[in-house]
C-alpha cells in the first residue's frame, strides 16, 4: 500500500482505530503504536478482554474466562513479559489430568497427538480390549486419501476406530472449541497432524513421526503458563501499556458503521463519526460481518457463514475441611458418556497463587455445553450449579455444600473451525485485502488460543503495509507456530 492511500502523505502519523478490545485488538494497538501511529481503540461494552476475564469468588482471584496461554508458543508469554507482567508468569502446580469415563477417573494417557495415538498401547485403560484392537489394524489399511481438507474424527474413526475419537479426541477438542470432533477441520484444529498424515500411510506411523520430531527439538519448560491473579489480567495490562503509550481506549463505543472515504475512513460511534487511516477489525466474525457489508459484502457473506458454540463456565469455592479433591488439575468427560458437564478444572490444585490467596478454600470450576449440545445452557444458574453437583459428586465424591458459586455464560464464546475453514479464512482476507487500509484478526481465523490470537493481530498490522514505519520486531514472532490451534 503506497503512502498516499492511507492520507499519511502529508507526514503525519496515520491515525488507527482498531475495533474490538478483546485481547487481539488490544495486541493490535499495542503492535501499531509500535508504528508511529495515533491508536484509538473502540470497544462496545464496559469492559476488555473479551473471552479473558479476570473476578473473584469468596474473596480469591479467578479466571471466569480462559486461564491458560500456550508456553509453547511465543507470543502471549512475550507480549505478558512486554507489558510489565513477567514476576507474575506461573506455570500449573501439576499437569497431571484424568479422564471422566466409563464410570470412573482414569489417568490422562501420554504418548498421543491431541488424542490420537502412535500405539495402541498408549491408550490402554482408556480403551477397551475391542478398541485398542481396533487401532493395530491402522497399519494394514491402505492409505486413505482426503484432500484439501478433512474432519479429525471421521478420519481418526476410519484408521483408528470411533473408539479412539469418542473416548479421547472428543473431549480434548472439545475442551478448546466447545466443538464436535467429527466436524472440526483437521487442517486448521491440528495442521501438525494433517501435514503428517498426508506424509505417511499410516496413521499412527505419522504420530509416531511428529513425536520423534519433538523428541529431537527437546522443547523444554512448561507447555501451558498462567498469570498471578488470572490471565484476564492480560488484557488490562495490554491496555495500561497502550494508554501510557499515548493509545485512546473508549469503553461502551459500539460501532453502528464502518464507510470508506476519499481520504480514509468514517467509523460511526452512537452520534459521532471517528475518522481514520487504518482500521483493524477485531470482533466476532458476525460483527464483523455487519460492518462490512457495504465495503467488502463478499467478505461479509463469508464471515456470516462462521458459526460459534455457547458455553458456561460454574465456578465454585469449597471450605478445604470439608472437600477432598483427588489429586491433579481436574478432568475431562467424554460426551459420549452421557454426563451434562464437559470438563471440571481443581483450580486451586491447577494453580499455586489461588491455593496462596485462601489456603483455607478449595476454588473448583466446571464447563457445561459444546456446538449441537447447548440444551442445558437453558438452565438458570442455580439448575447449573445443581448439575455440576451432580456430576462431581459422581466422578470424585465431593459432597459438599459450597460456599460461594459463580456462573459466567459465553453466548457463541467459541468460533467453530468446520472442514473448510482454512479455505474460507483465505477467502474473506483475499476480499478484505480489496480494501485499502483495512485487516481482519481475532479467534475466528487461524486458532481460538491466545497466543494465535496475538499473532492474527500482529499479522493483521503487518498487512497494513507501506502507511506504516515497520513496527519493532516483536519479542515473538508473529507467524503461527506448528503447535498452534487445538494445542492451546
């Protein structure tokens, strides 16, 4: 983009609005004031974070949102130790899990690529004698071609058996994308295992192939890092940084209209018009459809047909006298075992800072609804505190009366990445790239965890080109990393 198409030609600083204060638009800001940009930031409601939110429960610290990063990949611990938050960067106190299946707690099995395993028996206890059979005829069955694009469990269940995906596959992907396995793209949810399985015959030939690789790079320190006080205290610190950096962040600025004018942009705010150079766009894909119908309706269509998954998160504390909680981080439950919750996290086992804060409270939280099994969400919150209950007392005995709940509801919180999505996310940026001084980022393209959060908005301002001085090389890089995705 040549210097006269974003009106800095007169050698002023473009002037940047990104839209959406979620952690994404608040890297965006922070990576374009890098720049020499003037950044406003426009966010519809009261507060930031978007998914990432920081609150209390009987007086300690929480997350009611996501409360984990990926330590695997750069971006988010880098732009935490940016802005001031690196004393406070913890990894869990145990990453040992279990699984919730067949009537009982089993340990987490090891050996495996986002459940799917390079032998069979990495998987034994977990399976049954049936299903860890069924997984040795892998490396009889001829190799099975799939193309551009394929869902990770119908291709699991054909070379390894639908016991594998229902009992193991299911709920770790379901635990990042509250999605449905058989529907979720293993192009864009696991690239690490579509680019292996079109490598190899066989499929556990191709796991065992990305194990040998990591086991040569030796990746060492923690896979997952936490922050002291939360990770919704991320965002709050991205944005402390961007305001002592001269950025403007207004709160309840729902935009109505986004137009392109001779000399930039007119963004319409409630009874103002905000004008600017540049624009990111951060929001959710059906907000951001809205504001482009008029300028770019093919990347609008596109981002309309992205469908989102609702949840709730039950957060309850527990007097520690009276709740004994098996050891580890908490567990997951496959839903084919027919329980309401999904996954139950023992925070304050998880969590050094949240065990410190109380010693005397026992901090547990469950997840309830997924994409196609939202029908408990129509519970009010006391029907979800009683069904979360329900469920932890079966899986660990805990029968005792907590102290303090909190429910946190996340209508269409989750993008859901069906087959096809790598293709429809190159579509809608070939479109928006039409556009002179405009970029898309956010969880609905190239990974719903933190860190591919972060970098969609670095790349995002990379984009923007020529109107830009080239921004300070972050202290991670912006690509996506081969562990990005479902990994997070």
């Amino acid at each position: 983009m040549r210097e006269a198409e974003t009106g800095t030609g007169t050698g002023q600083a473009p002037r940047a609005v990104v839209i959406g204060g979620g952690i994404a638009g608040l890297a965006a800001a922070h990576r374009l004031l890098g720049t020499g940009a003037h950044v406003t930031v426009l966010e519809a409601s009261g507060r930031l974070g978007g998914k990432l939110r920081a609150g209390e429960i009987a007086g300690v610290r929480v997350d009611l949102g996501a409360e984990s990063m990926l330590a695997r990949r750069p971006e988010a611990v880098a732009l935490a130790r940016e802005v001031g938050l690196a004393d406070r960067l913890q990894p869990p106190s145990t990453a040992t899990a279990s699984l919730w299946t067949r009537g009982t707690l089993r340990p987490m099995p090891k050996g495996h690529v986002m459940g799917v395993p390079g032998t069979a028996a990495a998987l034994s206890g977990v399976l049954s004698d049936e299903g860890l059979a069924r997984i040795e005829k892998d490396r009889d069955l001829p190799a099975t071609e799939f193309g551009e694009d394929v869902a990770v469990g119908e291709y699991v269940a054909e070379r390894l058996g639908r016991e594998v995906v229902d009992r193991l596959v299911e709920p770790l992907l379901g635990g990042v994308y509250a999605g449905d396995a058989y529907r979720i793209s293993m192009r864009s949810a696991v690239p690490q295992l579509f680019e292996a399985a079109r490598a190899h015959r066989s499929l556990t030939e191709a796991v065992r192939g990305i194990q040998e690789r990591a086991a040569q790079n030796q990746q060492t320190g923690p896979v997952f890092m936490g922050i002291e006080g939360g990770i919704g205290s991320l965002p709050l610190a991205v944005a402390d940084s961007v305001r002592a950096r001269g950025g403007e962040i207004l709160l309840d600025s729902p935009v109505h209209e986004l137009r392109r004018a001779p000399d930039g942009w007119r963004i319409r705010v409630d009874d103002r018009v905000v004008e600017a150079d540049l624009v990111v766009l951060a929001v959710p894909a059906r907000q951001a459809a809205r504001l482009l119908d008029t300028e770019s309706p093919a990347a609008a269509a596109e981002l309309r047909a992205v469908e989102y998954a609702s949840m709730a998160l039950i957060t309850l504390a527990f007097r520690r006298a009276e709740a004994n909680l098996p050891e580890g981080s908490g567990f997951l439950v496959p839903p084919v075992d027919g329980h309401t919750i999904k996954a139950s996290t023992f925070a304050s086992n998880k969590w050094g800072w949240i065990a410190a804060e109380d010693p005397d409270l026992v901090v547990v939280r469950t997840s309830v609804g997924r994409y196609g099994d939202e029908k408990d969400l129509a519970r009010d919150d006391e029907g979800l505190v009683d069904v979360s209950r329900h469920d932890l007392r079966e899986a660990t005995g805990l029968t005792a009366e907590p102290v303090a709940t909190r429910v946190t509801r996340w209508h269409e919180g989750l993008p859901q990445y069906p087959v096809g999505h790598h293709a429809r996310v190159a579509r809608v940026r070939a479109h928006v790239a039409e556009v002179p001084g405009l970029a898309v980022c956010g969880a609905a393209y190239d990974g719903v965890g933190i860190p591919a959060c972060i970098a969609s908005a670095y790349a995002a301002v990379d984009r923007l080109g020529g109107g830009l001085t080239r921004a300070a090389e972050p202290t991670a890089h912006p690509v996506r990393s081969p562990h990005g995705g479902a990994g997070e």
